[in-house]
C-alpha cells in the first residue's frame, strides 16, 4: 500500500480538508499507478509551532509536507505526475502558494513490505494478490474504494 505521511502545522487542517486531501491523494496514485484505491492510506500529524524548522528559522505556519512511500519501478512520469497532482491538490484543498508545498516520494522494493499480513506484489500484479486474500479482508478494502461521506 502507499503510505502518504501528511504534516500541517496544530489547527491547519479541519476533518473536512483531511478528507479531500486523502481521497485526492488516493485517486492520484490510482490514477497514474494503476493500483487499486483501496491500496493508498494517508496518516495525518499536526506540528507545533516549534517542531519544524528551514536551517535555522522555524517554517511558515501556512507549510504543509507530504512524504510518500511507493512501490519502486515506477516511471520518472508517474512520479511527476503524482508529485504535481498532489501539490496542486493540497494548494486547491487549502489556499496555500505551492512555496508552501513539499511533497517527498520514497520507493521500497514490493518485497520490503508487508501488508495485511502479505509481501506486497510487484507493480501490476495487484489483481491476483487481493484475489488470494480472504474473502472479509477483500470484502472490506473493496469498501475502502468508497470515499467518505461529509
């Protein structure tokens, strides 16, 4: 599963901004990846004022950063497509200058990770490994396919 890790400093992001900004980054990745919806997961931290600094001044409170972890063996495309889409996302969810956007990927291999209890597929063969999982555990990532209702 991509992992997106989003940081906003205390009071920046309402449960509403969090929502959009997880079904967008969901979509996104789906979108150039080819990987199920139900794949992407976003966690979301708060910073206070003093938590986060750019050499030696602390970050504009209006910053907001975005490190994903991919599967490798994905395009220079697929990165950049995904890199901008999320930027453009969270500067339209939140009326920040992309000045105030950082957005990281990270890739593993499909074998450094371990999911519902599974060594993840290699990009493409997402298909047969949902296929060979139980059928509630299908039942309900098939459910995370549906965004939320607000």
């Amino acid at each position: 599963m991509p992992t997106y890790v989003c940081y906003a400093h205390r009071g920046q992001l309402t449960a509403q901004h969090k929502a959009q900004i997880a079904v967008g980054i969901a979509r996104i990745h789906s979108e150039f990846t080819g990987a199920p919806v139900a794949f992407t997961q976003c966690v979301f931290h708060e910073l206070n004022p003093d938590d986060h600094f750019i050499g030696v001044q602390p970050a504009s409170e209006n910053g907001v950063w975005v490190y994903g972890h991919i599967r490798s063996k994905r395009s220079i495309s697929t990165k950049n497509e995904i890199l901008l889409g999320i930027r453009d996302l969270v500067r339209g969810v939140l009326n920040v200058p992309e000045s105030a956007i950082w957005v990281y990927l990270n890739e593993l291999n499909h074998t450094d990770m371990v999911e519902f209890g599974r060594v993840l597929p290699e990009p493409g063969n997402e298909q047969r490994w949902l296929d060979e999982l139980p059928r509630d555990l299908r039942d309900r990532l098939g459910a995370a396919e549906q965004p939320p209702s607000t």
